[in-house]
C-alpha cells in the first residue's frame, strides 16, 4: 500500500476540512462533525419531548407520540434522506442538503431516543414523584427537575450506542452529494482510481477513532454518575 502518494498534503487538507482554508468551503471530517453533533443535540431533544409524551396521562398525546415512535422506527433511514431532500419542493420550498441530511436524521434518531426515554423514565421511583408533589411542584417541574436528571444517567449506557450510530448514519449524507468525510474521501478514490484499498481503510479508521473516543466519553460519565450513586449510600 502506498499511503504517501495518495494522502499528500492536499488530499489530507480536503479530508479533514474540505476547502476550508482556501475557499471557505466546509466539508470532509469537519462537516461530518458538524452534521453528526448536530443530529444529536436535536434527537435528543426531540426524543426526549416525543418519549416524555409517551407516558402522558392525557390518551391523545400518548397516542400520537405511539404514532411518531412506529412510523420512524420502520422506515429507512436512506428514504428519509431522499425523502427530506426532494419532498418539500413540492411546497416550493428547497432545504440544503446539509438541513435535508439533518432533518432525516434529526426524525430517525429520535424515534429511538423517545423509546429509551420512555424507558428511562419508568426506571425511576415512583416515591421521588410522590414527594415531589407534595413539596409542591407541578407536574412539567417534576419531570424537569426530579424526572429526567434522574432518568438520564440510567439511559446513558443505550443513549451512547444509539449516539455512535447517528454520527456513523451521517455518511449517507454522500447520497445527495455532501461534502463530508464519505463524499470526500469518494472523489479522491474516484480520482486515484488505483488505490481504494488505502482511501477506504483510512475512512475506517477516522470513523472508528471519532465513534471510541465518543464512546470513552459517555462511558466516563456513566463510570463517574456510578462513583457519585454509591458514594451518596455509604
């Protein structure tokens, strides 16, 4: 394998920042960052929302994020990708590729969170809500305050797999030709020609270092959410 001739300077400059410090365009490990953080942040809000919803006492709203939940989980996430990319011409509307990318992933994602969620709030005692109320609080704060905290660190461990999977869902983004690192690290293989073998084994590797070090992270909070329980019992 000869990894001199096809990571030269410009090729690594591309894949990892695309055009960024020559033409201010966004693109390669960077823009899948960007794209996968971004996934995150906003499933997880809207999962925790969607999954809160589930075990609303009020039968409507149970029902539509039972909807929600079903209908996501059973497509694939390649139809939404498309879907969010030409649907909404329709309506004469024309989101990037980059908001399509993320709105796909944003809605796939979040199914799963709101089922971990849902999950993650049934875990919780039922005597903490009981006290709660009676301090006072009303139902939205004791689900904010008391609720999820609590529900959040025993979700840690699923949230984290399902955290890996958005960032490793984000090269479908090639698909509809984003710059990100898959896309990039395509047209230099398209452009070698002869050396698919060293372009796709580096992509295995940046994607496998990006998605442990994500994982050493989550797992340090969960280790350290597990120190704080027991040393609150002794």
């Amino acid at each position: 394998m000869d990894f001199d001739r096809v990571w030269t300077a410009a090729n690594w400059e591309r894949l990892l920042v695309g055009d960024l410090l020559n033409q201010g365009v966004l693109g390669g490990l960077l823009l899948t960052l960007l794209l996968g953080i971004s996934a995150i942040v906003f499933s997880t809000a809207l999962g925790a929302i969607v999954g809160t919803m589930r075990g609303s006492s009020w039968r409507v709203t149970s029902i539509v994020s039972a909807v929600y939940v079903q209908a996501f989980r059973n497509v694939p996430l390649l139809i939404l990708v498309f879907w969010a990319y030409f649907f909404p011409s329709v309506f004469g509307l024309q989101l990037s590729k980059f908001t399509s990318v993320l709105v796909a992933l944003t809605l796939f994602n979040s199914a799963y969170i709101a089922e971990i969620v849902s999950g993650g709030i049934r875990s919780v005692e039922h005597g903490h809500v009981e006290a709660a109320r009676a301090l006072g609080l009303s139902a939205f704060e004791v689900q904010l305050w008391i609720v999820l905290p609590q529900a959040f660190f025993n979700m840690l461990p699923a949230l984290a797999g399902r955290y890996v999977v958005a960032i490793k869902n984000t090269s479908l983004a090639f698909l509809i030709g984003l710059t990100d690192l898959t896309e990039i690290g395509k047209q230099i293989g398209a452009r070698l020609m002869t050396a698919p073998i060293e372009v796709y084994l580096t992509l295995l590797m940046i994607y496998f270092v990006v998605n442990r070090c994500l994982s050493m992270l989550l797992r340090t909070l969960e280790n350290r959410n597990r120190f704080n329980r027991v040393f609150m019992r002794i």
